[in-house]
C-alpha cells in the first residue's frame, strides 16, 4: 500500500517551504477543467481568457487583498481557495479545486473549513460561493457544510450561488 502523506492547509504564500506548483497549477488545472465543462476547452492555460489566465500566471497580484490557502501534501499543493476580502460582513469563496489524485481525502472540505474559520477570525458574518450546477458532488458537499441556494448575484446561466452564516 502507497503511503499517504498528511495534508496540510496554510495561508500562501506563507513562511514555510514553497510549495511545488503552488497554486498557479491548481488555478490552472482548475480554469482548463472548467472550460472544458462549458464545452470551450483549451488546450492550455496561455488559450485561457485574459481574467483566468492572469489569475495562472500571476495568483499573487490576481488576488492581492485576498487570501490564498493551499493543500499540500510535503512539499507538493493539492488543493486550494480563494478568500474574498471582506465587504462589509461578507466574503466570497471561490476557485475551489482538488488534485484529483488526493479527491476523497477530505481535501476539499478542509480547505472549506479553513476559509470559514479564516472569516470568523475577522468577523465575518456571511460567506457566499456560487457553483456550476453540473458541479453535483461540489454542490452536496457545500450542502453539507451548511451553504443554502440563494438569489443569484451573478446571472449567468448555470450558475448556482450559495451561502451560510460563519
């Protein structure tokens, strides 16, 4: 049987060792999966549209004012998620993903709770995050971390916006 590292969540960049890939590979890996649901795949990150493909290239300035947390397992990151800064009582989570290979580890659903307890820290009220509705088992898992369907503040079609209390 393999051996199963630990996954660590942390705050990136952070004080410790850079993790390999960080999460340009993850963002990357996320944004070309989506593309390829929406049925516009591309075959990668540089045929990405100019928003996501900044966001791969540079996380560090696409997110300045956000925070970034990273999975990782040693020295590799295997999931990560975007913190929205605080409006008002509220913050946004997004750009949700999990090295396929770690899926089942309770990867996902950590990185979840981090973020929650990343926002109660600051006192934040609420935390919203909308979802693809092909996206089923992001969807029951949100659900099952308290996230009710709401009234969509983004209108494109498909998308499943959430929220809960923190």
């Amino acid at each position: 049987m393999a051996e199963q590292r630990e996954v660590v969540i942390a705050r990136w960049p952070g004080p410790g060792p850079v993790t390999e890939g960080g999460p340009a590979g993850l963002l990357a890996a996320y944004h070309l999966a989506t593309e390829a649901e929406k049925g516009a795949p591309v075959g990668a990150a540089a045929g990405l549209p100019g928003r996501y493909r900044a966001e791969v290239l540079d996380p560090r300035a696409a997110f300045a004012g956000d925070v970034v947390l990273v999975a990782s397992s040693g020295e590799t990151a295997v999931g990560c998620v975007v913190v929205t800064a605080a409006d008002g009582e509220r913050s946004e989570v997004k750009r949700l993903w999990t090295d396929p290979a770690f899926r089942g580890r309770r990867v996902a659903s950590g990185l979840i709770e981090a973020a929650l307890a990343h926002c109660a820290e600051r006192g934040v009220g609420w935390v919203r995050l909308s979802v693809w509705d092909w996206r089923a088992g992001a969807i029951a898992l949100y659900e099952r971390l308290g996230f009710t369907v709401t009234e969509p503040w983004d209108e494109r079609d498909r998308l499943v916006c959430m929220e809960r209390t923190v």
